[in-house]
C-alpha cells in the first residue's frame, strides 16, 4: 500500500480513468508503484515510458538479463514488488 494519497480504480475518472484502463494488471486493478502517480498523470505517463525503454528498448542486454538486474535491485531496497 502506498502511504500517499492515491485516486482509487473505482475514484478514477477522466485521463486518470483512461490511464488505469490500460494499467489493469490480471488480478483486476492498479499495481500501487503506478497509482502514485495518479494524482499527476504525467508522471504516471512518463513513469510507463521509461520503463517501457529500460525493459523493451534498444539494448545489448537481454530480457531476461534487465529482469534479473530489477529483482536484484528491488531485493537490495527491501522492496516488496
């Protein structure tokens, strides 16, 4: 959970709304990483872009070698995801 405010999936509305629609995860709802941003669309916007080009773009590293560098991270920070 997030330990600031965060507009809610049923709270959503306009680009917000819009935003969330293609932010469903297969449980349902919005991963909370990217409801932070929900109060300020942009960044939620530029928060899909850069991980987007950090994990699909052009790169000598593999896929499988850019999701193993973010779960190492992830642990070192204590991070829950």
């Amino acid at each position: 959970m997030a330990w600031i405010k965060t507009i809610s999936e049923e709270e959503a509305d306009g680009e917000v709304f819009n935003l969330y629609a293609d932010l469903l995860a297969p449980w349902g709802g919005v991963d909370n990483i990217l409801k932070i941003h929900s109060l300020h669309p942009e960044s939620l916007k530029a928060h899909i872009h850069l991980y987007k080009t950090v994990m699909y773009g052009k790169s000598p590293l593999k896929r499988p070698d850019r999701e193993m560098i973010a779960v190492v991270v992830s642990a070192a920070n204590r991070c829950h995801y």
